[in-house]
C-alpha cells in the first residue's frame, strides 16, 4: 500500500481476473490446430485479442471482451502488442482449472522482465502461479482484410455441430473443398472432389433446423484447402456443441471466408461452489471466436 | 524358509484397494519382506536409482495365523511383480465374494516351490489360495528366488538409513490438487524445483526458458524445526522470500524429476490422512511421510506407515 505512489508510472499495462479458466480454455484450445503454434495477443480497452496465423491463408481471432472479466484494469497508452507459444498458454491455463474447483485467475502484463504472468487468487495461502515469456510480435499486419463481396452480403449461419460433421465427412474425398452458394433454391453445397466425389447439401427451406440463415443473391463458389477448413471446427469446443450454437459463414470479396463461433465462457464449471454469484452474473458471457480462410488460386 | 500366513479381510481391502495400486504407480515390481513382525513392500532400496519407497505393515495389520520361519532370523525378501499380486488379489476377492454367501472363506497366502511347466528345475512362487465350502482356487505368482543373506542385510541396512527424519515436514494441503499441477508440468519441464522453508512455506515450481509454472502454500502445518515467518516478509512475492529465506538458512531447496514428484504424488492412491514433505539434511533427498489415521479417529496408525524418498538431481541451496 505504501508504495502505490511510486509504483503508479510503472503500474502494468493490463491487469485482468477472470472466473472461468475452463471457458478460456476451450475458446483459445478452439484456434490450436497443430501442438507449435505461435500466437499474437492485443491488448485495449475493449478486452484481448488472440491472433494465430498460418501459411498466410488462415488466420483466426478470439475476442475477449472487457465483460468477460470480473476485474479489468488497462493503464497502457496505445496497444500492446505481444507473441506467445499458445501450446504454452493453454497448458499454463490447464493447471488452473482444478476439476472440481471453481478458481479466479489473475493475468498481468506485462512482468519484470515482459512475461505474462497468470496467478490464481482464490486463496492467500495458497496459489498457482505462471510465468511465459513473450517476444516481440512480427511487424507484419496480419490483419486479413475481410471487405463484403458486394452490395449484398453473402452468408449462412448453421449449426455448428452440423458444420463440424460435414467438415468431417468430408476428409476422405480429398483435399480441396469448394463451397457453393445457390440463391434458388437457397442452399449452400460443400463439395470434395479427389479419391471420390462427395457432396453436402444444406437447403434453407428444407431444413431450417440446421441452416439457421441465408443470404445470398447470385450464385457463388470458392475452392479452399481442406486443411484449412477443418481448423475451424476441428477443436471446436463441447460446449458449443452442447449448448446447441451456430456458426455463421460468409463469403467476402475474392472469396475470403470468415468462420464465425460463440463460445461461452462464463459458465462456472461446478455451479454449487458459486451459489451466490450466479445471481450477479450475466447469462451468457461469450467469446467470439473468427477463422478466415483464403480461397485457392483459381486458373482463371 | 518358510512363510504362511492368511489373510484377514481389514488386509485384503488395504491391499487391493489402497497398497497395491499406489505401490504399483511407483514401479512395477518391488521387494517384499518379511520378517516375524512385519511385511514391507519396497521399491528400488537396493539399487540406487528411482524413487524409494516404503510400505511397512505390523503382521497384524494385514494378517493372521502369520508364521515364518528362516534360517536368516525368520527374514525373507523377494522380488515380486505388483501387478500380477494385484491381479491375483481381485480374482481372490472376487471368487471369495461368490463363496461368502455360505461360510467365511480363508484367503491363504504362502510362499512354495513348483515344478513350471517347462522346466525341470522347482521355481518359487507366493501362492493365494481361497478356500471355500467345497472348493478351493489357487493362483501362483512366480516370484525372484529369494534374496541371500547378504543382499537381506544389505536391505535392512538400507531401510534402517531410510528412517532418518527431514529436521522438518511440512504438511501438504490437498494431494489430489498438487498432482493435478504435477501433470501440467510434465508438459513443461523435466525438472522440479522445490522449496520448504521452516515456518511452513512450500513451493514447487518447473520452468524453462520460455515458461515457469508452480505453486506456492504459505502457513502449512510444520513438524520438527520451525521458526515463525518475519512479518517483513509478508507481503514479498513467492520467488523473494524464498530466496531470503534460503540465506537466512531457514528454508532449503532441491530439485527432484517431474516424473519421481508425480510418482510420489500417487501414493494418494492409498488414501493417506496426512502427507508430509522435508528435504533431508544436506539437500540428500526429498522424503515424503503419509499418515494413516486409525478409522473415526485423528489417532495415527501405527501399524501401517508409508514414506518416499526422492533422489535429488542438484543438492541446491541451503
């Protein structure tokens, strides 16, 4: 206490406490598609953004908002930006989220020496505590400028256990997968063609239990690789899946294609423990969840 | 060289539910020996690597009619794998279970020589035998021959240096928590530093380069020596206090393998009441003591303990 005064100019950029390590866990596991992966961490007033790239043809965004935290103090004049091993990351997390137990977790950046530091601060006697270190992030833009394809946007939003299936089904045929949108009848067809052809329909009028929206004017289809398509859903979190969500697609200008997820994160994992806070709490705190995939090159 | 013994039903259940899967984490096979008093089951105490571990129970605690007789002092130890121990227990248990319904069933254990199969030679075996109203299941498990006389005092000397006492134990919180940290820190690091000061601070902590993860409990129950924490010290992040108490020489740290932390850490398997951990004089190893209370009591059981000593990769500070 005494020295608040002096530790005001050096105070972090960001202090945060979060409930629900579980509910982090599962959104940022959603954009860990392979063990290495590096990822980019923004930090603003409005929450964090995780960034992951790979190949220049996929990237992904979680977002998390301010709301998501019980506590959020941000004191940094522009936005930090920082690299992080997410296989690091996440497995720090891990150990925070005891089965069984609800625990408040506190992240700080930066550290002494620039590291992220979680720490778990339910109890004075007794924490866990982690520290990674950070890197300066490339000064490349990574950011994939998504610009609707027209007047009109081109999107459907299905559920995202369907999506995940379909993706699924689709790993035998091949490795290119195309995506065709048809305003009459409204549908939207995914199809592989390699060792085998195989094709999945969703028709809008037909079922729409599963795809939820559509909208679409003129006819459109875009290639994209397979293994790119199926990081989107392949670490799709159980919760979504069981809370019933859907993703939402849409196609933008040069075939640029944005995965959209909601994955809640404010659901304690064990409800007894925190009788007394449910009341406060909002129903459905949710991190967002973006994938965008670059088309193939066409011929054409 | 004679061991026969039955074994009660308190015996079975401590075994089969408790012992033998813990014991069975620390390593697959072990020793046991037998003396007129007692059983021991013992990992890795003659040769020097891995964990070492200790499960002693009073003959009673796990038997009766216990007879034995050798010509080393009524001592004989053997090696045996706890897995096929373990597997002959259920069986037991499970035939018994099917018998019961009409009279208590004797579950006989002994040591015997057999002709195998394909050997003309006799080889030794502990034997299990469940003795019903009208039949009886018998299950051998082949076992090492029987250690000599040098290499039984070679054990005994070595369990007797095993009893040596930390200066002081702290007592660990909650096993069951710290082993699910354990398993993310395998992930990190091969090795484990850790911390134990004399007013009851523990830390475990694995790091790397790029990563350090760990815990850190402040205010434990302390046996043996103890001071009182300064109070200057109070608010000091986990790494400065440590590191002050390490050169005011009232804490000490080690670093033992992720994977021997986590063995020991299984030992909760057994379901102790109470574990405790000290580093040895000298930073030699990192011991671990498990308490057992004697059912509905705070009353600590005597007849059955359990401790583990960690070899210790940099004798570090203190």
């Amino acid at each position: 206490m005494s020295d608040s005064g002096m530790e005001e100019e050096e105070a972090p950029d960001l202090i945060c406490e979060l409930e629900n390590v579980n509910g982090l866990v599962d959104a940022l596991t959603a954009v860990r598609w392979k063990r290495q992966q590096d990822a980019v961490l923004e930090l603003s007033e409005h929450g964090i953004v995780l960034i992951v790239e790979e190949s220049g043809c996929l990237q992904a965004k979680v977002y998390l908002k301010r709301e998501l935290f019980i506590r959020y103090d941000y004191k940094a004049r522009g936005r930090p930006r920082f690299g992080l091993s997410l296989g690091y990351f996440v497995d720090c997390l891990n150990a925070f989220s005891l089965p069984g137990q609800s625990s408040v977790i506190q992240i700080q950046y930066p550290g002494p020496d620039m590291q992220l530091l979680l720490k778990s601060v339910d109890s004075l006697d007794a924490s866990i505590c982690a520290e990674i270190r950070t890197r300066i992030p490339d000064t490349i833009a990574w950011n994939y400028n998504f610009e609707p394809a027209g007047a009109n946007p081109l999107t459907f939003t299905v559920k995202s256990a369907a999506l995940k299936e379909a993706i699924e089904d689709l790993e035998w045929p091949g490795s290119s997968i195309e995506i065709i949108l048809e305003p009459d009848p409204p549908s939207v067809t995914l199809r592989a063609e390699g060792h085998g052809d195989l094709q999945i329909d969703f028709m809008y009028y037909v079922n729409s239990e599963l795809l939820v929206a559509f909208q679409c004017d003129h006819r459109t289809s875009f290639k994209y690789k397979y293994k790119f398509l199926r990081a989107t859903t392949s670490n799709m979190p159980s919760t979504v899946i069981k809370e019933n969500r859907g993703s939402k697609l849409s196609i933008g200008r040069g075939g640029m294609l944005k995965v959209q997820h909601l994955v809640s994160i404010s659901k304690p994992s064990v409800s007894h423990t925190y009788v007394d806070a449910v009341g406060y709490q909002q129903p459905g705190r949710i991190a967002h969840i973006e994938f965008f995939v670059k088309p193939e090159e066409t011929e054409d | 060289m004679k061991f026969k013994a039955f074994l009660t039903d308190n015996g079975v259940n401590l075994l089969e539910k408790r012992f033998l899967p813990a014991l069975e984490k620390t390593g697959k096979s072990c020793h046991l020996y037998l003396t007129r008093d007692h059983a021991l089951f013992l990992h890795n105490l003659l040769n020097g690597d891995g964990v070492h571990s200790v499960a002693q129970f009073r003959k009673e605690a796990l038997f009766h009619d216990y007879r034995i007789s050798s010509n080393n002092d009524d001592r004989i130890a053997f090696a045996l794998d706890l897995s096929l121990l373990l597997r002959a227990l259920r069986s037991a248990v499970a035939v018994a279970s099917e018998y019961s319904a009409s009279a208590a069933t004797r579950l006989e254990i002994k040591l015997v020589k057999k002709l195998s199969p394909n050997s003309t030679q006799s080889m030794p075996f502990l034997t299990l035998e469940t003795r019903g109203y009208k039949s009886a299941v018998i299950q051998d498990i082949p076992i090492s021959k029987p250690l000599s006389r040098a290499q039984v005092t070679e054990l005994q000397s070595a369990l007797e240096s095993a009893q040596e006492l930390p200066p002081t134990l702290v007592q660990v919180p909650d096993l069951n928590q710290l082993l699910n940290l354990v398993d993310r820190m395998k992930q990190v690091g091969d090795v484990v530093n850790l911390f134990i000061s004399r007013h009851g601070d523990l830390s475990v902590q694995v790091s790397t380069t790029v990563i350090s993860l760990g815990a850190e409990f402040r205010r434990l129950v302390v046996i043996g020596e103890q001071t009182n924490a300064p109070s200057e010290d109070q608010n000091l992040s986990a790494q400065t206090r440590s590191s002050r108490s390490i050169s005011r020489g009232d804490g000490q740290s080690v670093q033992v393998s992720v994977k021997h932390f986590a063995k020991s850490l299984q030992c909760h398997l057994a379901r102790p009441d109470c574990a405790f951990y000290g580093i040895a004089p000298q930073g030699s190893c990192l011991t671990v003591i498990f308490q057992f209370f004697i059912p509905g009591s705070r009353e600590t059981d005597k007849s059955i303990s359990l401790h583990c000593r960690l070899p210790v990769l940099d004798p570090g500070s203190g």
